[in-house]
C-alpha cells in the first residue's frame, strides 16, 4: 500500500514536529558569539541590532534585513500547526497549535507599541505585521487543516526552502552589516 498526503505515518508527522521544535530552537541560540555577552546574538537580537542600523533602515523594503531573520519564526509556526493537523489525538493537535501559535506570538512588540498613539517606529510596526500575518495563517490553518492535507509536502517543502533562504540571506545581510561596524565577531552554533 502506498502512503499518500492523507495517510502520512506517525512517525513522520513527531519528526517534523520535532524538527521544527528544533527550528525555534536554532532561532534563539546564539547565531554570533562575542567575548561581550551583550555581542553575541540570537536571530531575534540579531534582528533588533540590524534594524538600528541606517542602512538597514534604507533598506527597499525598508528592514528587510531585519525581516528575513524574523520571518522564519512564522513559517515554524505555520509548520508546526500543518503537522499537528495529522496528529490523531485531538488534545496533542491542540497542544501542538498551541505552541506554533507562542512561537509566532514571540514575535508580539513590546507592550509599549499598543500604548503609543503615534511615537511607533517602523521596527515595531514589522513585528506587529509580522505577529498578526502568523497568528492569522496559524488560524486558517487551524479552521481549514483537513482541507489543506493533500497539499502538506508541497507546503512543507516551500516553507521549510523559503526559511533556509531568509536565514542565511538575513544573516548574511546582518552579518555584513556588524562588519561594517567593526565588531569582531565569531559564527555560533
């Protein structure tokens, strides 16, 4: 009998959930590493550093840089959410939609972006969009998950393609970016 996109074993389905358990792991250790605490950063500080930056800021679009190292933590939650829809315990599906919708709620802005009127900068305003684009693909996916099956390993293919990319794109940019600033730092984990 062969497998199809609708009869996908157990084992695979735990191993993608953990391979992407392991994902937001990687986002958040050390992507460099400086004899400086404050220098060595995750993704997600690296991101933040990047987006001080004036030529990051002239960016078009303006913070890609910053984007692209932030981007891959939606697409692990919108994975996340794809493989639980093939759990068969309903309470571990639940769970597991749980946890990709914290993984794409890390990127929420500080609280102070919702208490300001108008002082919002436009890093905050990327997390926002950022945060809202994930929460509500992480619930589509949720509302519409048995209809989307057969489309699984097309979708997990481009995702998992399309985070490699902004990864090491958004690294890559940063990291030139750091250099350029004269901080000596090495590569992590």
């Amino acid at each position: 009998m062969t497998n199809t996109s609708n009869d996908i074993s157990p084992t695979t389905v735990w191993m993608l959930l953990l391979v992407g358990l392991l994902g937001v792991i990687a986002v958040h250790i050390p992507w460099h590493v400086h004899d400086v605490a404050a220098f060595s950063l995750n993704a997600f500080d690296l991101a933040e550093w990047v987006s001080l930056h004036p030529a990051t800021r002239a960016e078009n679009p303006a913070l890609l840089s910053s984007i692209l190292l932030r981007l891959p933590l939606v697409l692990l939650g919108i994975s996340i959410t794809l493989s639980a829809n093939f759990l068969r315990d309903e309470r571990l599906r639940w769970i597991w939609r749980c946890v990709a919708l914290l993984v794409v709620f890390r990127l929420n802005p500080p609280i102070d972006f919702y208490r300001s009127p108008n002082g919002v900068s436009l890093n905050e305003q990327h997390l926002a969009y950022l945060t809202y684009a994930g929460i509500g693909l992480v619930l589509l996916i949720i509302a519409i998950g048995r209809r989307i099956r057969p489309f699984y390993f097309p979708l997990m293919t481009i995702l998992w393609i399309v985070m490699v990319v902004a990864s090491w794109e958004g690294l890559s940019r940063a990291t030139r970016t750091i250099e350029s600033l004269q901080i000596d730092v090495d590569y992590g984990a």
